[in-house]
C-alpha cells in the first residue's frame, strides 16, 4: 500500500516513525542493544529496551542520545 504521507515527507526531507523504523529494521542483524523512546497519539511515553547486560549501558546510550539532541537544538540558534 502506498503511503503518500510518506513520500511527501521524503521529498520534504523529514524523517518520519515509520521510515527511522523501516531503516532501524533493516540493520538489526548489526545492533548489540536498543532503546526506543516514543511518544504515542495520546502525548504517553514509551520506553522499550533489548535485553542488556548492563543497565547502565542502557542508561550511557540515554545520555549520548541526550547529548546528540542538544547538540543539533544548538545548531539551529
């Protein structure tokens, strides 16, 4: 089915849920550990993790991701 949100988005340039995830999917033969944070129709927060070996790693990839957000918020002022 196509999804014409979709295509406008990637013509626009914007990144979309669905196109980070399609991409995420593709590569995840390649990935040791993931997190996903999202937030749902309702404005709730949903965290999901792979199983790790070590909270703390979970934790460090929250403050790189932290770190990377603020970076680009930066970047734009």
């Amino acid at each position: 089915m196509i999804d014409f949100n979709e295509i406008k988005a990637e013509k626009e340039g914007r990144t979309t849920p669905k196109s980070l995830l399609t991409n995420a999917l593709g590569r995840a033969n390649e990935f040791k550990n993931v997190l996903i944070v999202t937030i749902d129709q309702d404005d709730e927060i949903q965290v999901g993790t792979s199983e790790s070996d070590s909270i703390l790693k979970l934790l460090g990839m929250t403050e790189v991701a932290r770190n990377e957000l603020l970076s680009k918020l930066f970047e734009e002022y």
